[in-house]
C-alpha cells in the first residue's frame, strides 16, 4: 500500500509544478499582451510627399490612424495638379482660362465652374480694394515683361492704352459655368488666385481617403487641417520678407480644432532692378504700374485658400495704411510686415488679434 504521505509529497510536487508552469505562462502572456497594447498605443508617424510642380515645389506631410496607401495618394495629386494646370495655366494655350482669352468676341463662353467661383471671389476683392486687385491686369503684366526674364520699363501713354483693356467690370458672370467679356480683347490671368486654389484642390486628396491630419503646402502657400501626432499642432514659419534671405522672420502655432490656409504675398519674392530703382511685380490695375510703398509683405489666414490668396495680394497692392482698413472692413485676419529705414514693422488686423488658439512669435 502507498504511503499516504507520498500520495500528499507527490501531488504536492505536481502543483506546485504546474503553478511554476501556469506563473511562467502568464507572465509571458502578460508581457505579450503588454507589447501589443504598448505597439498599439505608440504614435503614428509622419508621412511625407514632395515634388516639383507649377515652377515650383509641393509639400504634403499627413498621417492616419488607419493604414492608407501613399502611392494612391501621390497618383491622386498627380492627377489633380495635372487637371488644374488644364484648367488655369497661362503658359498653356490649350488650357481652359487661355482658351478663353484667345476668343476675341463678347459671347458667353463655357469655363466651368471652378474659374466661375474664382471669378466671383476676385469681384468681391476687387471691389473691397478699390479696383486694386483685378484678374484682368494680364497686359500690363506682358507690358513690364514680367512674364519674361527682362524688364521693360513702358512710356506713360503706353500704360494708359493699355489700361483701356484693364476692368473687372469688363468681366461678367453669367451663370454657374459661363464668363462673358463685355470688350472683346479683356485678358484673365488667375496667377494670384490659382495657387491658393491649387492648395484646396489639393486638399481635398487626402481627405478623400479618409485623412483628417495634414499639411499641404504649394510654394509656400499653404493649409492644415487637424495636428500633428501626440495632439500636437502644426507649426509654420514666415519667410523673413527680404530679397535673398531666407531665414525665418515669425513661427505660427495653428488652431488645432479648425481648417486654415496661410498665404503670403510679398514684393521681395519676384521684382526687377532698374538703374538704381526696384520694380515690384505687384502691380496696382488703377495706375497700371508697380506698387511703390514700402509694404514688403502680407499673410493672409482664412478658411479658404482661394480667398486668402486673392486678399493677401490685393493687400500688398493696397499698402499698409489702405490695406489694413480694407482688412479690418472685410474682417480679413492679416498680418503686414513694413520695411521702414531698414527696420522691419509689423502690425495686425483686428480680426487676426482676435483669431482663436493662434499664436505668432
């Protein structure tokens, strides 16, 4: 007969086995499932696309909770850029805005409803501006060569024939998808208004795919949406705004709970030297020349890229005593940057003062 002692010894033994067995387990199942919840919980990265484009370069950061495929979204930008280079192109004579240039008659013409929208954001800065900002202006800009790499600096009567072809007024809506010119030979360029589109369009790429979080920037021009991973917020720098400097002049902290574009428009960035005198590519449709005031620069923050974009230069064109009332008026969240005796000064529109979970330093 077994010892009843043994039995006990025996059983004891295998417990106390299987209990080292079952603790190892679970202490590895632990430490794996804390991995995983751990590997879980890290933070997701940041996903970056760039390229050259429009002249230019594009910069896309983004990132998701959820996998998405960078690839489908680089094609999808391609795309898009390719379409609106269709559409807005003034070097292109088969793009859409240039095919409507080359018809020379007062009939409607079909341009579809994105350059109908533009059109109509660009009536209401040109009539704020005081006729400052005008799509139109696209004679005078072949007139002072700034299309080209030469300057050329026209006679007064020159300017003042030209003019005549000058006038948002001379550019009607006709419905949603048609523009009709009241004189014949009126010229569009959408330069100033067709980069900040540009930004939205492109925006609107990620979010198709599900993105929340980005950054799209278009030589320079740009707009977030969302924060960075950690609920960070996205941080940008303004370009110190003189000639072959390019060094920050001022960080933006973005609001975190709300879209927003930041455009800048800035005389340092194309102009001509002439004999001792500096042309701004910014010209002022009323004169029909440069602008000579010593605003070097406006950022412009707004919801819609577009709007900014128009706004940051009409401005510019304005100068800072005329384009801060007009900003004000118009409740346009602006910041002007003055070259004064070699000092840069800097002042703020009402509403960029009061713009919410902005911070500029």
């Amino acid at each position: 007969m077994t010892n009843p002692a043994t039995i006990n010894m025996e059983s004891r033994n295998l417990i106390q086995g299987r209990w080292r067995y079952l603790s190892s387990s679970l202490v590895t199942y632990c430490l794996t499932v804390l991995f995983i919840m751990l590997a879980g919980c890290s933070e997701p990265t940041i996903q970056k696309l760039e390229g050259p484009v429009q002249g230019t370069t594009y910069h896309i950061s983004y990132w998701s909770e959820s996998s998405v495929d960078s690839a489908d979204i680089k094609a999808g930008i391609e795309s898009e850029f390719a379409a609106i280079d269709k559409l807005l192109s003034n070097y292109r004579p088969d793009s859409i805005i240039e095919t409507f240039n080359s018809v020379e008659n007062t009939g409607s013409q079909e341009v579809g409803g994105e350059i109908v929208s533009l059109a109509k954001i660009a009536q209401t800065v040109h009539q704020a501006s005081q006729g400052c900002y005008d799509l139109t202006i696209k004679p005078l800009f072949d007139l002072w060569g700034f299309r080209g790499d030469a300057l050329t600096i026209p006679k007064d009567s020159t300017i003042l024939a030209t003019l005549k072809q000058i006038g948002m007024e001379k550019l009607e809506v006709v419905d949603e998808t048609h523009l009709r010119k009241k004189q014949s030979d009126l010229k569009v360029d959408l330069s100033s208004i067709a980069q900040g589109y540009s930004v939205e369009r492109i925006s609107r790429v990620p979010e198709q795919k599900g993105i929340t979080h980005y950054l799209v920037e278009i030589g320079g021009e740009l707009k977030t949406q969302g924060h960075k991973p950690g609920d960070k917020p996205w941080r940008i720098a303004v370009e110190r705004p003189l000639p072959g400097e390019q060094v920050m002049q001022k960080v933006m902290t973005l609001p975190k709970d709300t879209p927003i574009a930041v455009m800048t428009s800035g005389t340092y960035r194309h102009y001509f030297d002439d004999h001792g005198q500096r042309y701004s590519h910014i010209l002022d449709a009323r004169t029909g020349k440069p602008v000579t005031h010593n605003l070097v620069s406006v950022t412009v923050l707004h919801s819609d890229p577009a709007i900014a974009d128009a706004w940051s230069t009409a401005l510019l064109c304005l100068g800072q005593k005329d384009g801060m009332k007009a900003a004000n008026a118009e409740k346009i969240a602006a910041l002007f940057i003055e070259l004064q005796d070699k000092e840069l000064i800097e002042s703020r529109s009402e509403s960029l003062n009061t713009l919410g979970n902005l911070t500029i330093h």
